[in-house]
C-alpha cells in the first residue's frame, strides 16, 4: 500500500534547513577556528556592511510578501501563483539563499562564510523535487502549466502579467491533507 505524501505550509523548509546547516557546519567550523586569518581588515567594513545592508533591505520585504501571500493562498486552499510567485515558484526559499543569509554574513567580514550561501542552493536543489511532487499530485495540470511558465529558484520577468492577478489560483487540499483527499473535495 502506496503512503499518501502530506505537505504543511513549510514546504520542505525544515528539512532543507536541517541539511543546510549540517553541510554548512565545516565551513563555520573553519571561519571560527580562522577566524582572524579570514576577516578582511585592509578595507573599510562599509565595503561589506554596505552591501549587506542592501541584500537586507531587498530581502527582507521580498521574504515577507512571500511569506504572506502563500499563507494566504495556503489557508485559502489555493495554489499561488500570483505576486511574488508570478516571478518565481519558490521566492521564499530564493530570499533566504539569495539576500538574507548572505546580507548577513557580509556582516562578520569572513568571505569564506559566502560559501554558506552556495551549500543552502545545493541542499535546496536536491530536496525540491518532493514539494514539486507533492504540488503536481494535488494541482495537477495548473501546477504544471505553472512549471513551465515560471523558473523554479531563480526570479523569472517573463511570468509577470496583467492575468496573473489571480486568475490562476486553484483550491488547495486542506492544511496536513494528502494530495488524494484535495481532489476529492474539487
């Protein structure tokens, strides 16, 4: 007997964030221990907290619309591809790993630490495809039409459209339903 997949608002958020910091434990082992070897000091710190400051600034509204727009859409039982999701599928993911961690780190002056970064997109990469299962058992053909109009990590201009307003939005299973129990209430 197949096991039916549940998915909750986090997505594979607390897994991804799990194996992100296990792969990434050696990289902060090494900045700690190296710490003052790996600092750059022969510049002004603005060179780093000014453009960590900008990542800051960028990242953290995009994560928080984001984060809105798919509790809506999840409590809404919907699949969300309108706003921020009309640019890319997973923009909540794409804030913490293109703006939020690294504005971050920019701030400890450590470049090594801007490997982090890389190892979360990684991690992401590898685990992403059981949140894309699980949307196409539930949504279907909406979901993959989605799939091809917009990019998966990385922002996507080509997805914005007056259309889009929300117009594509889908009812959604309950919150901790299977996929199999969401079709069946469509």
């Amino acid at each position: 007997m197949k096991r039916e997949s549940v998915m909750t608002i986090f997505g594979i958020g607390i897994k991804c964030l799990g194996w992100s910091v296990l792969a990434s434990a050696p990289v902060v082992a090494c900045a700690c221990v190296f710490s003052e070897s790996l600092r750059v000091t022969a510049v002004s710190p603005w060179w780093f907290y000014g453009p960590g400051i900008l990542l800051l600034v960028v990242g953290a509204p995009f994560w928080l619309l984001s984060a809105f727009t798919l509790k809506h859409a999840f409590t809404s039982e919907k699949l969300c591809t309108s706003g921020v999701f009309a640019l890319c599928r997973n923009p909540i993911y794409a804030s913490w790993i293109f703006f939020l961690v690294p504005g971050g780190l920019l701030f400890t002056r450590i470049p090594l630490l801007l490997v982090i970064p890389l190892l979360m997109y990684g991690v992401l990469r590898w685990l992403l495809h059981q949140e894309e299962q699980w949307l196409e058992e539930t949504f279907g053909d909406a979901y993959r039409d989605y799939k091809k109009r917009v990019g998966r990590i990385l922002p996507s201009l080509s997805g914005i459209s007056p259309a889009e307003s929300g117009a594509n939005e889908r009812p959604m299973g309950r919150p901790g339903l299977s996929p199999r129990s969401a079709h069946n209430k469509q």
